[in-house]
C-alpha cells in the first residue's frame, strides 16, 4: 500500500506540470482553424482579357484596305 501511496502522490504532483505543458503544445493548433477562416481580405487579380482575336481582325482588315 505504502508504494501505491508513493506512485499516487508522485503522479499528483506531475499532473499539473503535463496539463500546462500539453496545453501549450495544444494552442497553435487549435488555433489554427480560427486564422484559416479569415478568408474576406484575399486580393484577387483582375481577370484577364483575352484580345487575340480582336488584334487579329484588325489586321487583317487593315490588309484588306491596303490592297
């Protein structure tokens, strides 16, 4: 019994030390979710024009007029 006494204070008197160490070790990541749900200040760029055709179409009604 005296032994079983002796491992349960021993415990007792760990048991605070491991609970603030493991709740250190616990906050980055239960923070984590609370930084990832912030997603409304996101720059975005603007989309992008595709011009190609028109560049195209006004060169060859250039030629057109040349000729």
């Amino acid at each position: 019994m005296n032994r079983f006494t002796t491992l349960a204070a021993t415990s007792l008197r760990l048991l605070p030390r491991a609970t603030l160490f493991l709740m250190l070790l616990a906050v980055p990541v239960l923070a984590m979710p609370m930084m990832r749900a912030d997603t409304g200040h996101r720059i975005e760029a603007p989309a992008h024009k595709d011009r190609s055709v028109g560049f195209v179409l006004l060169i060859s009604l250039q030629r057109g007029q040349a000729s």
